[in-house]
C-alpha cells in the first residue's frame, strides 16, 4: 500500500498525519517487529530449537558452528540499530549454541564412560556406584494376559563408579539403567551400592514402526543398562546423605498422612491418590492407567503442568478471599509450587511446570510486564541448556506446544465461535453485539448470571479443545492413539481433579501439623476420588474411547501445527482467507494421502516380527486386507501395544480381516486380548483341535470366552480348506486332518499349516509341528516352498532334515528369541547353504511378493537378498 502522505503538500500532509483514521497502516514487518520488541527472548529460543534439531539430523561441525556464532556476533554489533537483522542475527548465534550443546550431550562422552567397557552381549559385571533417584517399582506389564503371578519390577537410575575388573577395579563414569526382577525396599536415592548382573547396551528397535527406546534413553544420557535377577544383588554398602533420606521418608509420610483414614488398604483410589497428589505414577495399575489414556485424560495422570495449575489456582484463589494483594498472592504461589516440586516424585514435567510457573510469579513479584511468549522463550531456554535432547520428550513438547495453543489459539477459538453463533442466531448485526446491547438495554440480575456462566463455559471450552488439538496432533504422532471425546473428557473430570488434588494435598499437609482435624478429611477425599476412578472408567468405555492411528509422520503433525498457527496469525498478520485456505487444503489432502487406507495393488507383503520366544506374522494381502497369523509371546505378553500395533499403524492396517491361530499355546495368542480391546477384528480362525485341547479354565479355554464375549465371529478349519476373501492369493491349510481322521494329542502337533501362494511363489507357515505333522506331511508330498517360516521356532526333531529338504527353501526364517550364538541344536547346519534369518539377531523378516520378484529382507539394515 504506497504511502499517501508522501503525495500531498507539506500543509495538507501534517493534518494528514493527526487524523488517525486516515493514517496508513502498519506493514507486517512493522507488526512483527514492534511484538518482537516486547518479546526479545523469542528469536534466541526459536534459533536454540532449531540448532537442536538441525544438529539431531546432521552432526554440525563444531568450527561451522563456531564461525556462524562469530558471524553472527559480528552481525549485531553492525546491525544493531536494525531491528529486523538484530533479531536474525541473534537467532543465528543461538542456533549455533544449540548445535554445540547437543552435540556434546549426545555425541561425547569422557574416556572413562562406563558404555567403552560394556561388549555387544550382556555381560556378566559387578558395579559399584551411587543411586540418583528414587527407585522406581512398577507391576510387569502384560497387557490383559494377567492371569499369571509376577512380581513388580524396579528400575534404578546409578551412577557408575567402579566395575570389577580381572586385575582390579576400573574407576568409570556415566549413568546406568538397572532393571530388578524384584520389589527393591531397601535402597533410597543417595545410597552408595554395589551391584551383580548382566550389563549390555539398549537395543535398537528390532520391528517396522517400534519405539527407538537405545535413542530415548541416550537422550536421556543413559547408554548402558544392566539387569539383576533378585533384590538381593542389590548391596547397599553407603547409606545416603540425610538430604536423600530426608526427603525419602518425608515423601512416605505424607503419602502415609494422606491415606489415613481415608482407605482401608492397598485399592485402585489410594494409589490414584498417589499419583495424583504426590506424582507416584508407578502406582497406579494398569487397568486405571489405560483408562485415563483412552479418555485422554493421562495428562491428568502424570502430574505437569495441569497440577502445578491448579494448585497455583487454589493458593492464589484463598490470597484473594482473604484480600491479599496480587504480589502476595503471587509470592503464596511461587511458595507452594516450589515445595511442591521438591515434595512431589522429582519428574522432569513436574521440575518443567515448577520452573514455568516460578517464572511468572517472579515477573509479577518484580512488577515486570507479563508477556507470555518472552515468559515461555525464557523456560525453554533455560531447560533446553540443562538438557539440550529434552526438546524430543514427547513431554516437553506437549507441556510448552499446549501452553501456547491455551495463549493464543483459545481466544482465536473463542472469537470465531461466538461470531458463528451470533450467525447462526441471526444476531451479526453490530448493534446487536453484547457489549453494545448491555449499554441499550442493561440485563436484569439474572441474565447476567447466565451471560457469566456462559462465558465462563465458552471459554472453558475454547480451552480445552485448543490442548485437546495439540495434543492430539502430538498423541497421534508419538503413540499412534487418539481420544475423540478427549476435550470433552477433560472439561468434565477436570473439577473431580482439581479437587482431589487440593483436598489431598491439604489433608497430608494438616495430617502432620493437625492430625485430628485432617481425620475429618479421610471421608471426602476417598468419596471424591472413588468418584473419579468409576467416572474415568465409564468414559473409558464409551465408543471412540482410546481409537489407534496410524503413524503419523512428525513432517505432517509439524504441517498441521502450522497451518493452525497461520490461521491464528491471519488477523493480526492481516493474511487473506484466500491464503489460509490454500494452506488447510494442501493440509488435508497430504493428510488424507498420507493416511488413508493402502489402495489395493499386487503385492503380497509378509511380515515375520520379533516378539521373543513367540510367533506374530501380519500377513497384507494384494486387495487391501490384513491376517493374521499368531500373535504372542512369552512375558511380557503385550506384543499388540509395542510390536504389532506400531507396525499395523504403519501399514494402516484400520481393521484385521481373520485371526488365524495356529494352536493352544500361550506364546502364540497371548497378544489377542489386547488386539481385540484396541482393533476391530472381523474374525477369529482355528483347527477345532483348539477347543478340545484347551482344557477348561486353560489359558486356551479364557481366550475363547473373551473372543466370545466381544461378539467376534468363530470359524473352524482342517486340512484341504482354502480362506476366502483372499483375492488372487491362495491361503491353503494343510494340516490338521479333522478331529475323527487322526487322534492328536499335544498342542504342538495340531498346529495349522498354512501355505500361501502368488505370483508363483509359495510361502510355508508351520506353527509349532513336532515329528508327527513332519512325517505326516511328508508322506503326503508337494511341499516345496520358497521361503520356509521353521517349525516351533527352530526346534529340531528326527525328521526336520528331510522335512528341510522335501520343503527345499531359498529363505529360511526362524522366529525366536534365541540367539544363533547360543542355539547347539544342530540347526545352523541344517539351514548352511539356504538364506536364513533369525528375528532375534535380525530382528522382523519382511516377505514381499510381487508379479516379477521375490525379496525377503530383515528389518536391520543388511544387504537384501533378491532373485527372480
């Protein structure tokens, strides 16, 4: 827009300039540039997350990131009267710190680190070190397989001293991850402790689509972990300092004052009390814990931001009852929020939220001006030089990605949905805005009770769908779930929570300075939380409760986060609809691209996962549908949640077309439980030897009522039937005979038997067939196959050499969690001259058939074998 000023007379012009509706408006870079000088701190955390990220997918090197933080050192100093390079300039210097800081968090460590002593396997080590933290006890995770006895497990954080050597003890650095089999009591934060287990490194991710935990942890700057069989591996030689202990035994205290007389035992409301009020996630059960995350209420789980919220809330809403000013009530808050952080399970999200919060009451305490986006820039910047590689915790994102959406995307939110009703109300006349009525025409009492309240639930609303956005966006990135009612699920437990962390907190607190008058509190504060616990498990079971997603690339959720940000920045940017509409189509049509179910084509894929001692193979048909054959493992028994269901999601695979189980065998369905609960499965196949071999109150016999209670559909096969709905692709069973043709006794020797044909190639999937099936088969012929899955994971018997042969494989796969360094059966000789894999050194096989090749590659990057 060309300056109109700049074309009249000097006279004319001056008036020009007083009248401030004829004043042009300012430019964009105006805009930005007057909001950055109120937000000086924005540019340098914006460039910190970048060199951050930049570094994480290229290693910069140290002299380019050396010269750029020079240069643009330089650059302030010449451009410093300009604003616009200033801020440039200064963003460039921190995304050269950014660089350097996690590269030296991630990528250097001392000549002394205990990871240069640990080989490739576990290895047998005595270690002596000091524990960081408190240790962490947590029930063994196994899904809905819970039918069997385990004992909790702890993990402790140490850090390495000295290892055992041949000739003495090495003096090393660095921090451990110890995994115990068992409760470990007797050990606190603090305690200096010697140690016997196996020491090796975090695995890489051994499945398509599974959590990289070897990188989670050396983000964490953990690289080595060990694992101990008993508690009593576990010597305490030191006890800790009176600090560790002190806060130990205070953190029991109050979790003892809080329960008193307030549940009579170890029930699923006491620990949710614990988790909610004192940040014990750990004791919280499964069932419960899985409730709040299909809800989408886990962040009210895992105290954060959320906590520290209210809390803050409750202490600064008494400072006003009371007539307290607004420093005091700011100073009461900074108070109660720093003891809460140091009270309260020391988390990385609590210390987050604790420092954020801390930061605002200390701008109002100073009597500096508030400015959100300065407030956040400064708690990333200081968090992120701490600990550069937290910027990736799914945590961290969602803690300062929700703050912002609650700061800026809520009122977008809130204006445009206020003018939609008064659209849709016939009320978009200006006259007839409230603030104009209010003035023509006041409201009586009572209409402004109900203008309150519903404002109040306007913004309430706009709130909650703003977090529930983000960390949907977040969610389904990270986790591969998605909570539907989660916005609506947060406005309505968010009282019960809120009141359940006051009440909690007051009555611990009361409970050690006024016992008789905290008593008083047990009754309702245990009705308030029973409460919580049947409302969160009612919503939890409520249609779209906890529905999986696909994988969303972290390209695309970064692009819808964008897009929502262009869309906030339109107005005050002053960007045409047109604009925002492009970018919101292009938006969606990638999404649905991205994510829509795969097109039917003409490739057979077959993926053989590594789930242990176990067998899971998703097999994705030509025409677009998805089987199963088998899914478990021995413990622990929830492969659905961290192997099938990543690599489902990253097939889009929304539904499964038929279970097929081979046999009664807890290793090879112990994941169907699960898979039922959070995937729409069609049906369910097995030999009717299944039924009849799973004895009544057998893990076979509880399988089937489950399949049985979600309405799952049964179906039965024996020898010479073919599955339907395959398509071009021929799914034929070739064992069991039926029940009247062949009396089977064992399990193992009843397993289906599959051979899947296309394209001219055949496939051979054999369950756990022992020397029985074997023979049989053999005396029937016609097994020749070019990719052989081995039978009963690699177990050899009397005729699997003539088996091998008949069969004449060019790929042999063997699902196991059994090395081949510690496997003496005679197998690897067996399969010499054949291409073999294993998934527990190979980790999952991929199959892939298409009309002009074969590829069978594993999912640890090798060199394919190819033919045809």
């Amino acid at each position: 827009m060309p300056d109109a000023s700049l074309t009249l007379p000097p006279g004319q012009r001056d008036g020009y300039e007083d009248d401030p509706l004829a004043r042009p408006l300012p430019t964009r870079t105006d805009v930005m540039l007057e909001w950055l000088a109120g937000q000086p701190l924005v540019p340098p955390a914006i460039g910190l997350v970048i060199g951050i990220v930049i570094d994480a997918s290229w290693a910069v090197p140290v002299p380019l990131a050396a010269f750029l933080f020079i240069a643009a050192g330089a650059a302030i100093v010449l451009f410093r009267t300009r604003d616009g390079l200033r801020h440039l300039a200064l963003m460039l210097a921190a995304l050269a710190v950014g660089a350097v800081l996690h590269d030296s968090s991630f990528r250097r460590w001392p000549a002394d680190h205990v990871v240069r002593y640990c080989g490739p396997g576990a290895t047998p080590v005595r270690l002596t070190g000091t524990v960081i933290a408190s240790p962490a006890i947590r029930p063994v995770q196994s899904g809905r397989i819970n039918w069997f006895n385990q004992l909790p497990r702890t993990r402790l954080l140490v850090a390495a001293e000295k290892i055992e050597g041949v000739s003495g003890d090495i003096h090393v650095s660095g921090t451990v991850a110890v995994h115990v089999r068992e409760p470990v009591l007797h050990v606190a934060a603090g305690d200096r402790v010697e140690l016997f287990g196996r020491m090796y490194r975090p695995a890489p991710p051994m499945n398509p689509g599974e959590k990289d935990w070897a990188l989670a942890s050396r983000r964490n700057g953990i690289l080595v972990e060990m694992s101990c069989e008993h508690a009593a591996n576990v010597v305490v030689h030191a006890i800790g300092d009176r600090g560790h202990r002190w806060m130990a035994v205070l953190r029991q205290r109050l979790r003892a004052a809080m329960l008193d007389h307030t549940f009579p035992g170890d029930v699923p409301g006491s620990r949710l009390l614990s988790a909610l009020v004192l940040g014990q996630r750990s004791e919280v059960n499964a069932k419960l814990n899985e409730a709040f995350v299909n809800t989408g209420t886990v962040h009210y789980l895992s105290v954060s931001g959320a906590h520290v919220g209210m809390l803050a809330s409750a202490v600064w809403l008494v400072g006003l009852l009371v007539g307290g000013s607004r420093r005091a009530c700011a100073a009461c808050a900074f108070a109660a929020v720093t003891a809460y952080a140091i009270v309260a399970e020391p988390r990385p999200a609590i210390l987050r939220a604790a420092l954020m919060a801390d930061l605002l009451c200390l701008a109002l305490l100073l009597r500096r001006p508030v400015r959100s986006a300065n407030w956040l820039a400064l708690a990333a910047i200081i968090l992120l030089i701490a600990e550069p590689t937290q910027l990736f915790s799914p945590g961290f994102q969602m803690s300062f990605l929700t703050l912002v959406a609650l700061l800026y995307l809520s009122p977008r939110l809130h204006d445009a949905a206020a003018r939609l009703m008064r659209r849709l109300l016939g009320r978009d006349d200006p006259l007839l805005a409230p603030a104009i009525q209010q003035q023509l025409n006041p409201p009586s009492p009572g209409r402004v009770v109900v203008n309150w309240v519903t404002h109040v639930l306007g913004w309430w609303l706009a709130m909650s769908v703003s977090a529930w956005t983000v960390g949907a966006a977040l969610g389904t990135c990270h986790f591969q779930r998605l909570a539907v009612w989660g916005w609506l699920n947060s406005i309505l437990i968010m009282p019960l929570v809120w009141l359940t962390l006051v009440t909690g907190f007051v009555k611990a607190l009361l409970s050690l300075a006024v016992p008789s008058i905290a008593t008083l509190l047990g009754w309702p504060l245990a009705l308030i939380t029973e409460t919580l616990v049947v409302f969160v498990q009612f919503l939890a079971r409520l249609p779209g409760a906890g529905m999986p997603a696909p994988a969303v690339p972290g390209w695309l959720t970064a692009a819808g986060l964008a897009v929502l940000a262009f869309w906030v920045l339109r107005p005050w940017l002053r960007i045409a609809r047109y604009w925002v509409a492009v970018a919101a189509f292009a938006f969606i049509t990638s999404a649905a691209w991205q994510l829509a179910p795969p097109f039917p084509g003409d490739t057979l894929r077959l993926d053989v996962l590594s789930v242990g001692n176990g067998t899971a193979c998703v097999i994705g048909l030509p025409n677009g549908r998805t089987f199963i054959y088998d899914i478990g493992s021995m413990p622990p028994y929830d492969i659905e949640r961290w192997r099938v269901g990543p690599l489902l999601a990253r097939r889009r695979a929304y539904r499964i077309d038929a279970v097929i189980l081979s046999h009664p065998n807890l290793d090879h369905f112990s994941g169907l439980p699960d898979l039922l609960d959070h995937r729409s499965v069609k049906a369910v196949i097995a030999a009717p030897h299944f039924e009849r071999l799973s004895k009544p109150g057998s893990a076979g016999a509880r399988l089937l009522a489950d399949v049985r209670q979600h309405g799952i559909p049964r179906q039965t096969v024996v020898r010479g039937d073919r599955l339907n709905g395959t398509g071009n692709v021929e799914i034929e069973v070739l064992w069991p005979p039926p029940l009247d043709e062949l009396s089977i006794a064992r399990a193992n020797d009843s397993s289906i038997v599959l051979g899947i044909t296309y394209a001219g190639c055949r496939v051979l999937l054999c369950g756990d067939i022992e020397e029985l099936p074997q023979r049989q088969l053999l005396a029937m012929g016609n097994l020749k196959a070019d990719v052989l899955v081995l039978p009963h994971h690699g177990g050899v018997e009397p005729n699997t050499g003539a088996f091998l042969e008949a069969v004449d494989p060019a790929y042999c796969i063997r699902s196991s969690g059994q090395r081949d360094v510690h496997t003496y059966s005679g197998l690897l000789d067996l399969v010499a001259h054949r291409q073999y894999f294993n998934t527990a050194d190979d980790g999952a096989v991929e199959i892939r058939v298409t009309p002009s090749e074969l590829t069978v590659r594993p999912w640890r990057p090798v060199t394919p074998f190819t033919d045809r």
